[in-house]
C-alpha cells in the first residue's frame, strides 16, 4: 500500500496518508509513494509570498478576510483575457492549448476557462479568485562555515555581483564561468551581502538534480539561514525562507517575493525558451529586484544585451587551474542498428573495455534518448551499469548511488547534462551526432569531466555516426577557453 | 512555437515518433508507456457486467444481483470501456479530483462507437452528484462523459441525499442497502424509453441500480448503463 501527502479539506497542514483511506475532498499533494520515501513529520505550511486559491486557505481564512479588507493582501482573477488571448495569473501560461473550456457549475457558464499548465497545484479558473500574499520573514545574523579560498578569478567575479546589489544603476549581471569554476562558492558573498541587507533570494535552475545537489551545500555553508528547496515532490512546498532553491517550474508559486534572482543555466532547456517560466520567475521576483545569470553557454542575444554596460563577469578558469578536457571525435559506424537488434556496438564494447581497462575513472554515457538508454542498459546487463533519465523513478537515489561508486558505470539521457558533479569520471557520448546534442549541451557534457582537483583530466570521447557542426564548434569553443 | 501535446500525457507528440506507436490508436492522446499500460475491455468479460475475466460467462456478482428479489431486473447490462487498473486510477485521479474536465475528450470516439452500438436510439441519462459536491467540484464528470456522446443528453435524475462515504464499507454491505438517492425530475421524459445511465465507473453496480429503480418506476422501458471504466 503507498501513501501521499494530502490536505485534508477544512485542514491547513499536509499529512499523510495511505492511499486507501484518500477521501475525494482531500487535496493530494505527492504522488503516491512508499511510506519509507515520504518523510514522517509533516512540512509545516507557510502562507507568505504566494499566489493561492482560497481553497488553500480554508483554515486561515478569517485572517485573509481581515487582511483583504484592510487592503495588506491583493485578489486578482484567475485567468485574464485580452483581446481574447488568455493569461493564467498563478503560473503565466499563455499558451492556447494549454487552456480548456468547461461547463462550470461555480460561475454558471459553458465558457469557463481552466488552467491545464499548473492543474497540479490546485485548479486556477476564470471565476477563481486569487490570493496574492506579500512576505516578512526572519533574517540572521550571517554565520559563514565555509573555509576554502575563492581564486583570485572568483573574487573578481563575485565583487562584480556584490556591488550590483550596493549600489543601486544596474540589475542585471551576467556570469560566464566555464564548467566547474567554482559558481556555488562564488555566490556565498552575494548571499551574505543580500541576507545583510535583509533581501530574499531565489536560485533558480532548470534541474531537480541541481536543486538536490546545492542545497545541501548551501545549508552547510550557511547554518543559522533557513533555506528550502523546491522541486515537483518536495516536502519543503508550503513553506518560504530568504534564501529558496528551486525548479524553474517551482517558482510559479512565488508572487513579488524575491529581491535577488540567480537564475542557473540561462540558456538550458526548459528555461531558454518556455516562455511561460520567464514569466513565473519575473512573477516571483519584486519589481526592482537584482538579477543574476550564470551560464557556461550563454546565448548570444544576451552577451550583446549586456556588453555594452560591461554587466559580463567572466570566468575563464576552472577552480583548480587546470584546461577544460579537450573531446576527442570517434567515428563507430550505425551504432543505432545494432541497439536495435539489440546488440551491442562492437566499437563502443571496444571503447568501453579499453576505459576499464586503462582508466580509474567511472564513465559516464551520454545517450540522445530514454529508449537508448534503456535498450543499452538491458543489453549491457551488467550490475554495475545502470541507466537513469527523466521518467526514471529511482532517479535521486540512483544518482546518489553512483556518486558513492556503487556503480562503475551510468548511462543518461541529457538530464545530467549540467549542473551535476562527479568527482572523477570519463565521458563517452553515443550519437553524439543526434540533434538533442547542441553545441551548447556536447559543451556542457564535456564539462562533466575532470571536475577536481585530485583529478583534473577525464577522457571525452564524442562517438558519432558522422561529425556534425555541432560537435566541430564545441571542440572550437572549449579550445578557446582554453587558450583565455 | 509550442509543440504539438498529447492530450493526456502533455508531452510532445514528436517524441513518440522514433518508435513504434504510430499506428496505435492511443496517438495524439497517450503516450506509449500509457497505452502499453491501458487495459480495453475487449472479447471476455461478463455477459451482463463487462467484468473482465476468463471466458463471456454471467459472474457471481451478476448472479448475486439478480438472485435478489428487489434487485433483479433492475438493470439489463453494463457496458465499459476499460479495467480500472492503476493506470485508471491516475486517470481519474487527474479528471475527477484534479478537475481537469477536458480529458474525457481522450475517450470521445470510443464512447461513441460503444454506444452506437450497443444503445443506439437509447436517452442518455447522466448519474448526478448532490449539490454539495457540485459546490465542491464545480462539473458533473459523468456529465461531462455523457456529453461527449451526444451533446443532447436527458439530465432528469437528481441526488437527493449526499453520497454515503463509500470507501469505509465493504463490497457486500455497500450493496445490501437500499437507500434511495435519486428522484427522476420529469417522468414524462423517460416514460417507455430505454434508457442508458453514464457514470465514470462502474463497481459493485449498486449506484446505477439505484438509479435504474427510480426510473423503472417512472415508467421506462430497460435501463443499461455504460461507463469509462470497469473495476
Ligand atoms: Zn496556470
Ligand atoms: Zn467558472
Ligand atoms: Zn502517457
Ligand atoms: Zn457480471
């Protein structure tokens, strides 16, 4: 029997419950899961800085009535129109598809709009009023535990951050850091100095996986600051801290709360062109807060943006001083007819055995979809290999497992493309000549590759069915980083 | 501009094509892993029930129904669409209690061809919800599944007392009670009609029995039901 986190009706504070005894009013809140997965004291709710349905609300909602008569809290409409164009309030989604008509029962029209991009959350209709509640939150005193060193390439960086927050002309600034620079050290400073001034942060990145790999980090570096982290199943949903961690997606349920944005990955996916994120991240944020884009990869249309106003911190270096691993080209033929016939491509067994063979690293394959990654897996059947991808449920742990070592090998999909560290890895891509393998993503990938300092090197190997532009202007880009 | 999205699934629907769904029905609405995870009830089910098992016999609980004295005759069949597995429960979850109404659209054609052909002509007439939960819920889903059908439907049943909390009794004390929710609100509209109920899912049958009786006595002909799915 799995459990869920559920709302009961009329309550305010999530529980669990298993499945079975879920009533059809209660508002559920994570997927169903074993109980051992889902964590036995309950998070505690915290209205503050949110966008909600009075429906989150039923408990408090004598408090809501007070403030909206006293004008502290704001209502707005769920879903506006303009010129028949429909706007979701909470999430921003302005894509037509993702809107349904209905026959509504509440506003008695058969032309109610819903909202189908943030369903998840609670339904958002066009009779549903919204409840926009503003934030005051506790800020400590800063206490610093962290001892290592920013190079001297970091400090540059991270003054260039600080000051944007000092003084006041510019909001925005762009830090271009190569794969593994250090970018989570670099941002401490910033975080003292915000939390100073009493300013709340978000650190937004388009990945789980990042969100699970900072926090821990962070809560380390920082540990009288109350810092939560938000992803789709997070526990940590209902409350707000100064300093938030989340999902691009997460940040939806934020309105006016941030006074200092980091967005992660400018230019990943989903983040780089989903237009409906820009807008729950630029929701999230107050009107004149600070923001701060870090890339590997940035797109072009920003660096021109930003140039002129020299608001482009650059980062050349990796942290330990050593050149970003060059990829080498490896042609292995119509590997994908093999996968198909459920074989093993005898170049990439060659190449695999002679990385075991030569190199203490564990390897990691890049592969373009989940159905390679899953077709590999079963055709390796080793133990020590696994696959992981997005649809994958043991994603977390299997992550995990492989940081520990407890596999030799992990084949992925894009998903671990950025943001996620080993310490010591080598780093075949299958088909690297497959679209999903841009120059920014293969740029990316190569950066998985010797991120520390007791092993700066890493082999990458980019095997193709044939080379692609892609592949020649990443080995052109990382080359120039290089030579910087 | 956005990718095309499957209507369930709202993942794009390119991504299916490099394998091989394409000539699946389930396309443009579910994904693979869903239509490998979707249970149609086809050949062998229940002859009276639809309740999927080994071969097209009458099954216990049909015989239990109809060895009853008050309760046989009420209803002449049941017809479904799926089993209520897993997979459904997802489903249902997301249309009923996350309110996402539009995705009984995915079962649009379907429900059309069941009835064609197993209730052409018959009124359709969707099981109601009591006031309270239409406040709560703000749509009807069998409603919702009716009209899919046919936009004409015959909406004379209404729920006089609110739902008993079914989940804290068992299978057999849930049939046993003969408690009368439904009234029909206009007798004269299904007066020597046949008639098919539409509700979400179907089952230990008691609700669309209690529906049934209160239609035989305002005067119709047969009463059937049909429904999305079949647990
Ligand atoms: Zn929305
Ligand atoms: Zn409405
Ligand atoms: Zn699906
Ligand atoms: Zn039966």
């Amino acid at each position: 029997m799995k459990c869920v986190w559920v709302v009961p009706k009329g309550q305010l504070e999530p529980v669990v419950l298993p499945c079975d005894l879920v009533q059809q009013d209660d508002d559920v809140q994570s997927e169903a899961a074993v109980i051992t997965h889902l964590k036995p004291s309950p998070p505690l709710p915290t209205l503050e800085g949110k966008s909600l349905l009075t429906s989150e609300l039923t408990d408090q909602q004598i408090v809501t009535r007070r403030q909206l008569i006293a004008g502290t809290v704001q209502l707005s409409i769920g879903i506006s129109l303009k010129r028949s164009a429909p706007t979701c309030n909470r999430c921003g989604n302005q894509d037509k598809e993702q809107f349904a008509m209905f026959d509504c029962y509440w506003c008695g029209r058969n032309e109610c709009l819903y909202c189908r991009s943030c369903i998840m959350m609670g339904k958002v209709t066009t009779c549903t009023p919204l409840v926009h509640i503003p934030i005051t939150e506790p800020f400590p005193k800063t206490r610093l535990n962290w001892h290592g060193l920013l190079t001297d390439a970091q400090k540059r960086a991270s003054n260039q951050m600080v000051e944007i927050l000092q003084h006041r002309t510019d909001n925005e600034l762009l830090v271009w850091a190569v794969c593994g620079a250090g970018k989570t050290e670099m941002l401490f400073p910033l975080i003292i100095e915000a939390i100073d001034q009493k300013k709340t942060l978000l650190i937004a990145t388009p990945r789980t996986d990042v969100v699970l790999e900072l926090i821990p980090r962070i809560r380390q570096a920082f540990p009288n600051l109350r810092s939560i982290a938000l992803y789709g199943g997070s526990e940590e949903r209902f409350q707000s801290a100064p300093l938030v961690i989340s999902t691009t997606h997460q940040t939806r349920r934020y309105f006016q709360y941030f006074d200092v944005v980091i967005i992660d990955e400018i230019d990943a996916f989903p983040y780089h062109y989903d237009k409906s994120l820009r807008f729950a991240v630029n929701k999230a944020a107050k009107p004149s807060a600070k923001f701060y884009y870090l890339s590997a990869t940035p797109p072009q249309s920003l660096i021109k943006k930003l140039k002129t106003n020299n608001q482009i911190a650059m980062i050349n270096r990796r942290y330990h001083g050593f050149p970003l691993p060059v990829p080498s080209l490896k042609w292995i033929g119509d590997w994908r007819s093999y996968v198909e016939r459920g074989k093993l491509p005898p170049k990439l067994k060659a190449w695999m055995n002679r990385q075991e063979r030569e190199s203490d690293r564990q390897l990691l394959i890049f592969v373009p979809s989940i159905n390679v990654s899953e077709r590999l897996e079963s055709i390796i059947a080793r133990k020590d290999i696994i696959c992981v991808h997005s649809q994958h449920a043991k994603r977390k742990e299997i992550v995990e497992a492989f940081r520990h070592k407890q596999y030799h090998c992990l084949i992925t999909t894009t998903i671990l493309e950025r943001g996620v560290t080993f310490p010591s890895v080598d780093v075949f891509i299958l088909g690297a000549e497959n679209d999903v393998f841009t120059i920014a993503a293969l740029v990316q990938i190569a950066g998985r590759a010797g991120r520390s300092l007791e092993d700066p090197k890493g082999d990458v190997l980019f095997l193709h069915d044939g080379t692609t532009i892609a592949m020649k202007q990443a080995v052109k880009q990382i080359k120039r980083m290089n030579e910087r | 501009m956005r990718d095309e999205q499957l209507l369930y699934c709202q993942k794009p629907i390119d991504e299916q094509l490099s394998w091989d769904t394409l000539l699946r029905r389930e396309y443009r609405r579910f994904c693979y892993a869903c239509s490998q995870q979707m249970i149609w009830i086809n050949a062998l089910h229940c002859s009276r029930c639809y309740r999927p098992q080994a071969d097209s016999s009458v099954c216990l609980d049909c015989v239990r129904w109809e060895k009853s004295t008050y309760w046989s005759n009420k209803l002449s069949r049941n017809v479904s669409l799926l089993s209520y597995n897993n997979w459904a429960q997802d489903f249902v979850a997301r249309f009923k209690f996350r309110r996402d109404v539009v995705l009984a659209k995915a079962f649009e054609q379907e429900l059309k061809r069941m009835y064609a052909r197993n209730f052409n002509q018959h009124l359709i007439v969707p099981i109601p919800l009591s006031e309270k939960r239409m406040i709560e819920r703000g749509f009807n889903q069998s409603e919702v599944i009716a009209r899919c059908i046919r936009t004409n439907i015959t909406d004379v049943l209404i729920r006089v007392i609110h739902e008993e909390k079914t989940s804290k009794k068992l299978r057999w004390q849930r049939v046993a009670g003969r408690s009368r929710p439904f009234e029909v609100t206009d007798r004269k509209s299904v007066m020597l009609k046949n008639v098919v109920l539409v509700d979400d899912i179907y089952t230990t049958g008691a609700t669309v029995r209690k529906a049934a009786t209160v239609l035989l006595e305002a005067g119709a002909t047969s009463v059937s039901s049909m429904t999305l799915f079949r647990s």
